[in-house]
C-alpha cells in the first residue's frame, strides 16, 4: 500500500480526491516558486524618478533709476523694477500734493532708466507757456511769476511768496534756482522741491 509522506493512503483515495490532491499540490508548488519570481520581477519594473539639479534662480530684471520731482511729498531719485509706471513712481515719492496738476501727467507711461517725472502745479503749466494747455515740462519763471503762481508751488504759502517778490524787487532777477537759498523761510530741501518746477 502506497502512502505519501503525510502517511496519507493514496490507493485509498477516489479518482476525484486524487486529481484535487494533485491540483492543491501543484498549486503550492506555484505558490512557492512563483511569488519570489513575482516580487522581484515587480522590484525590477519600479521607477526611481531622476534627481534633476535645482535650476538657478532667475536673475532679477535691473532696476530703474529715476527722478521724481515737482508736486510731490518727497522729490528725489527712485529705483523701479522693469515694467512699472509713472503712476508707480509717484507713489514711491509719497504721491502728489493736493494742488499738483495730475492731468497733465500720463500715469500709465512705462517707465524708462534715467527719466526725469515733472509733477506740475495746476494753473502752473498753463501760465508759463502762455495758456498754451497744460505741460509737465513747462516750468514756472521765478522773474514773472505772479503772488497767487508762487503761492501753489508745494512749500510755498503766501507769505514766503510775498518774501520772493520782495527779493527779487530789491535785489533783480534770479539768475539761478539756488539764490533762492537767500530768501527767509526757503532752505536747501525746498529747493530740492521746486525743481523741475521753477526756472530763473
């Protein structure tokens, strides 16, 4: 009588029993050697994404250096980044004050490296060119202005116009921006101010 390792009697079993003993069998032998095979044909099929060198960063576009001048807080020179407007560089100069001419300028220019940015005075423009139209490019002339034209330069109230009319009386004309240093009440910062807006 033929027995399996087990001790099982296979004469014993049933044709059915002996192909489902076989069937069971082989289906471990499968198991075994399959899953290993599986496993590292699987292993074998996984990516491993490549590392790519980190890009450097983009170099920031050159900045813009420009003068903001006339009607504004704080006249002087200001760096912008490439793309940016006159609007943007009025701001950075703590915006226009209430009697600047804003008219007269085109906020949405794009910006160009080394330009100057004349805020006019309103009515300032228009009298120096003669009632042309507003222009930000036409000062005010110190030697034919008038009380009421010195009175709306930013800084200057009435009396410190009053005190410029009174120089010039006594002393002529102005041949310079800076002789308006020697008029009370006008100092090195308002001068600053009143560039690009007044001429001798």
């Amino acid at each position: 009588m033929r027995r399996d390792d087990r001790g099982v009697d296979l004469h014993a079993l049933t044709p059915a029993q002996r192909r489902l003993l076989a069937g069971v069998v082989l289906l471990c032998g499968l198991l075994v050697i399959g899953v290993p095979r599986l496993v590292h044909h699987g292993a074998t099929r996984t990516v491993v994404p490549a590392l790519r060198p980190r890009r450097p960063a983009r170099i920031a576009s050159a900045n813009l250096v420009v003068y903001v001048s006339g009607a504004v807080r704080r006249p002087g020179l200001y760096r912008l980044s490439q793309g940016t407007r006159i609007d943007d560089a009025i701001s950075l100069a703590g915006g226009a004050t209430a009697k600047a001419d804003l008219v007269a300028v085109n906020l949405a220019a794009p910006l160009v490296d080394g330009e100057q940015i004349v805020v006019p005075l309103r009515g300032a423009a228009a009298a120096a060119t003669g009632g042309a139209g507003p222009s930000p490019t036409a000062p005010l002339d110190l030697n034919s202005a008038s009380l009421e034209q010195l009175d709306a330069l930013p800084g200057i109230g009435p009396a410190t116009a009053q005190k410029i009319l009174d120089y010039r009386q006594a002393h002529g004309a102005f041949h310079s921006l800076e002789e308006l240093d020697a008029v009370p009440g006008i100092g090195p910062a308002r001068i600053e101010q009143l560039k690009g807006l007044v001429l001798p």
